[in-house]
C-alpha cells in the first residue's frame, strides 16, 4: 500500500510529525549556524577590543625598547583557572616589519626575534597573508585551514609605526563551545519534540477520525443508507469540518425525509388507485342503482298498494338506498388527521416531480411566496399538488415548460400550475372535471375528477382556462374553513 492510500486516522499524524520533524531540524540547523557566528563574532570583538587597549598600552615600552614590561603587559590578559573559555586568547605578539617576534606571551611557541616564517607551528600560517596586505586598523583573519582565528592590528602613535600586535584564539576550544550550545539546544529541541509529538498525534486522529466517519457516512448516504455520526455530533466547532457535519445531517434529514415521502407517495398512488377503481365502480352502479329507485317512486306514485306489495317495497326502497350510500361513501374521500402545511411540502413536491421533468426535458418555473405554515391539510394539497403536476407534465410536449406559482393572503391559499402545449378542445375543457373525461388519448379520466372532488371537500374552487399559449389550472383554497 502506498504511503498516500493510507487512512486519514494515520495519514494526518504522520505527516504532522514529519512537518514538526523538519521544522525542528531547520530551525535547530538555522540556530547552529547563527549560534556558530555568534560566537566567532564574540572572540572577535573581544579580541579587537583588547588588542586596541594593549596597542596603546605597548606603545611607550617598544618605543624604548622596554621589552619585559611589554611581555607583561601582554601577560596579563591571561588567568589562571580561566580554562577553555573561547574569549581567553591563546597567544598574543607583536611582529615588526619584517615579520620577527619582538615579544610573545608564549616564548616557548613563539622564541623573541625568531622569523614566523620559520616556525613549524600553527602561527606560521599568519606571515603571508600579513605580508601581502598593509595594515591601517583593526582586522580579523579567518584562514582556512589555520587552527586560530586571528586579530591583527598596528602599534601606531602621531603617525609612528613600531609593529603590529596579533592576538590568538584557538579555534577548537571556540567549537568546542559551540558543541556544547549545540548539545544543549538539541536538548531543548527534543524536550520540545518530546511534547509536540504526542499533541500533533492526539489532535491529529481527533481531526482524522471525524473524516474517516464521514466518508462512511457519505458512502451509506450514497446508497441511501444515512448512518449516524456520534463523532460528528461530539464535534461542537463552527469550522470548515463542523459546517461539513451540519451539511452531512441535512442530506441525512433531506434523504430520511425523501424516502417517507416516496413511501407516503406509494401509498398515496395505491390509495388513489383503488379510489379510482371506486369511483369507476360507483359510476357503474349508480345508473342501474338509480333507475331502480326511479321505478319503485313510479310504482308508488300509480296508486295506492295492498299492505304486502307496500311492505315489500319499503324494504326495497330501504334496501336499495342503503346501497346508495354505501356507494357514495366511496366517492368520498376519508378525512384523515394531517399536520399544517408549510413551504417544506412544496419543495417536497418538486423534489419528487424533477425527475419526470428531466426525463421529457421540461423547464420549470418554480414562485413560491407563502407563510411559514398555513391552516391547510398538508397530505391533501400535496396530493392536489402532485395530480396536477403530473397532469401537467404528460400534457407538455418535450422542450416545452410547466409552472407553479402559489401566493397566500389573510382569506385564502391560491395556486396556479400552468403548461405549454396545445389547448384543450371545448368539449373536453367544458366536462373536464367529471369521470372518464380526458383530454389525452391513454388518459382515464379520473385524476382530475379526484382532484375536484379533493377541492371541494376543502370548500375550495379548481378552474381550467387557456391563456397566453398556456393551459392553466387555478386552485383557490380558504383558510377559513380549513381552520374550521
């Protein structure tokens, strides 16, 4: 498995301890190195400082050739017990013009009157670059190679040479200095990391985990399987991570919602169906059932009946008008307890009602403008909605349009669901909300009649009219005797 396949839950973390280790160490790299010319820069102030002070000091004593006190005063730079301190000098001495030792705080190194060129130590390699260059004031030398870094500068007084006056630090007590700033630096360096680590670890998973829950999630909610996120719900922030959250459980809410509307739609179509069956079977028996009646009230009208014919017929009579009502029971639809309308049910519909759209390329012009919540059935008018709507898409040619526009008031609820098309022939339209009346060809009849017949058990009025290319159904419903 490749290094970028792996899981969040330790893909984070490590490249969080892979960033803290790199920055550590560019920064322990960067504090070396200014930490290394720090300390040069010390030995060499401080040796520009006393040679400065020396210079002047040796001045008279040269000029009368007074060499011991001039070995004291370059003695007396040095204590005893100063051990490897980088700013203690490890030599000083005074050359004259032709590179001769005139005197040394170290005779046994550095011999009185002997050439630098001749001595085999490490002071040697001083005598060529001070004979190339002259020198006019104070000036360090860091040769390559050279186990000292040197400080040199003129005995000079009122425009009288008498010398030049270098002084010495070794260059390995001054690193050994800076390994030990660079020891104890690494030490704070891992103290840090020591810490740092563990908390890019820990905030690390605690940010990856809620990703790897979410891309669960996402994959369930892909399949229509919404999971709970327990680490969604402990994650309280308003961050990128926590709005993704909130996002999460609104498609899980919207999806959970959308699968309860499907299943009420299924139920709402089975239920439709079998009132459409109703309905036709209503239809059927009402004409005989009626001529029945018709021809007992002819039969009584023609004159009076024995006891026996009368009580035949009376039982008759009843009998047939129980049928009667048992058939217009089924023309009615039953009333059934339904919470509020609200905006969220016209979306709804529009959810539901896209994808035959999509499916024969409708546009749709979608103006809703209403209250929060409204004193309607919401499961009758989504219904009403929905006939209407689909209605309205099988009547529109492919390319063409269909539009919903609803707006309330104090008094009533008004919808119109208008589509482009062709208008209805003035037959139809005039007997269009009556079974087994149709303006298409595969048409039944009965959706629009259902939904007359839902209007008007909300004490509501349904048009159809055809205006501007559009044939348009208007529904107007009172809030009044809804609330009543």
């Amino acid at each position: 498995m490749r290094l970028f396949d792996l899981s969040l839950r330790h893909k984070v973390p490590l490249w969080g301890s892979a960033l803290i280790l790199a920055a550590a160490i560019a920064i322990g790299a960067a504090y070396m190195v200014r930490a290394y010319d720090d300390l040069k820069q010390d030995v060499f102030t401080s040796a520009a400082s006393l040679g400065q002070t020396l210079a002047q000091t040796l001045f008279p004593p040269l000029l009368h050739d007074d060499l011991w006190r001039a070995f004291e005063i370059v003695r007396a730079p040095f204590h005893e017990g100063a051990g490897r301190n980088p700013l203690q000098p490890d030599a000083i001495f005074v050359l004259d013009g032709d590179m001769h030792i005139l005197v040394a705080s170290d005779p046994a190194r550095l011999p009185t009157l002997s050439r630098l060129d001749d001595l085999a130590n490490a002071f040697s390699v001083l005598a060529k670059p001070l004979r190339a260059r002259t020198l006019t004031d104070t000036q360090t030398l860091d040769l390559a190679g050279a186990h000292h870094f040197f400080t040199a500068m003129p005995i000079e007084s009122s425009g009288r040479r008498l010398g030049t006056l270098v002084v010495a630090h070794d260059r390995d007590v001054v690193w050994a200095r800076f390994l030990a700033l660079a020891v104890r630096g690494a030490l704070i360096g891992l103290l840090a990391l020591a810490a740092l680590l563990p908390i890019n670890w820990y905030w690390g998973r605690r940010m990856a985990e809620p990703l790897v829950e979410l891309s669960k999630g996402m994959d369930a909610l892909v399949h229509g399987r919404p999971l709970p996120m327990p680490a969604a719900e402990r994650y309280s922030y308003r961050d990128e991570l926590g709005r993704l959250f909130a996002a999460y459980r609104e498609a899980a809410v919207a999806l959970n919602e959308k699968a309860m509307l499907e299943k009420e739609m299924l139920h709402a179509e089975r239920l439709a169906a079998v009132g459409r069956l109703a309905a036709g079977i209503a239809h059927e028996i009402n004409n005989p059932l009626g001529g029945m009646l018709m021809a007992l009230d002819t039969l009584k009208q023609r004159g009076p009946l024995d006891a026996a014919t009368a009580k035949t017929v009376a039982l008759l009579e009843r009998g047939l008008q129980q049928v009667a009502e048992i058939v217009g029971a089924l023309l009615v639809e039953a009333r059934v307890a339904s919470r509020p309308l609200d905006r969220h049910d016209f979306e709804d519909v529009r959810t539901l009602i896209e994808p035959q759209l999509v499916k024969k390329q409708l546009m749709l012009d979608w103006h809703v403008n209403l209250p929060e919540r409204l004193a309607l059935p919401a499961s009758v008018v989504r219904q009403i909605l929905i006939n209407l709507l689909l209605n309205a898409v099988q009547a529109t040619d492919a390319g063409g349009h269909v539009r919903l526009t609803a707006r309330a008031d104090e008094a009533a609820v008004r919808i119109e669901i208008a589509n482009s098309g062709k208008p209805l022939p003035e037959a139809v339209r005039s007997h269009l909300f009556e079974p087994f009346v149709s303006g298409r060809e595969d048409g039944h009849g009965l959706g629009l009649w259902v939904t007359y017949q839902t209007v008007t058990q909300l004490a509501g009025q349904i048009e159809a009219g055809w205006q501007d290319g559009e044939m348009r159904f208007t529904v107007t419903l009172p809030l009044e005797a809804a609330s009543a």
